[in-house]
C-alpha cells in the first residue's frame, strides 16, 4: 500500500504542461524597427497593477549608455498601460537593453534584460 502511494504522489506531483511558462510575463516589448530605434511598450501584464515607474537603460556596442524613466517613484499613480519611449541613435550593432521597474510597495526588480 505504501509503495502505490509512493506512485500515487509521483505521477500526481507534476501537473504544469510542457512549454508553459514558469515565469509571468514582464508585459513589456522591446523592439528595433531599424538601425536608428529601439521602442519599448508597456503592454500590461496581470500583477502589474502596482508598477509605478520603469527605468530603461540601453547600452549600444560602442559603450554609450542612455538611460530614461516613466513615471516617479514618489508617485501613486501606476503606468498606464501601452506607454512607450523610444531611443534614438546608432543603434546598428548588438544593443544591451535593461528596464527596471519600481512599485508601489516600495519593491523594484529588473523586468526585462536582452540584447538586442
């Protein structure tokens, strides 16, 4: 009896579909229409509600570091959904993009860090 309870919590244990995912979604897109532009959008994403600033920092392959935000830390106001901000640049080779996002409890974390 023991041994197919054994099997019982074993098969039972794993119920998560192949390929779905293990992390939520950032519910940001970073995208590069050309050699000039990156645009990053918020799209929104469920536990998002509480984000109340994004910080973008993007380094292109020659060093150069830009960083921008949306939003205030201060503030109580969450980001709307679907705002956007765009860089402008020499954006030819690989770019490394990192955006951190800052809520309302106080907490931030890194949302989205790529190469591009």
């Amino acid at each position: 009896m023991a041994a197919a309870l054994v099997l019982l919590l074993i098969s039972g244990g794993c119920t998560q579909q192949a390929g779905s995912p293990a992390e939520p979604t950032s519910g940001i897109t970073v995208t590069q229409p050309d050699d000039s532009h990156i645009t990053i959008a918020f799209v929104g994403a469920p536990g998002m509600d509480n984000l109340i600033e994004l910080e973008y920092t993007v380094t292109d392959d020659n060093g150069k570091i830009r960083t921008t935000s949306d939003g205030s830390r201060l503030a109580t106001t969450p980001i709307q959904v679907h705002a956007t901000e765009s860089f402008t640049g020499a954006y030819s080779g690989k770019n490394h993009v990192v955006i951190t996002g800052y809520f309302s409890d106080g907490s931030h974390r890194v949302l989205v860090e790529k190469d591009i």
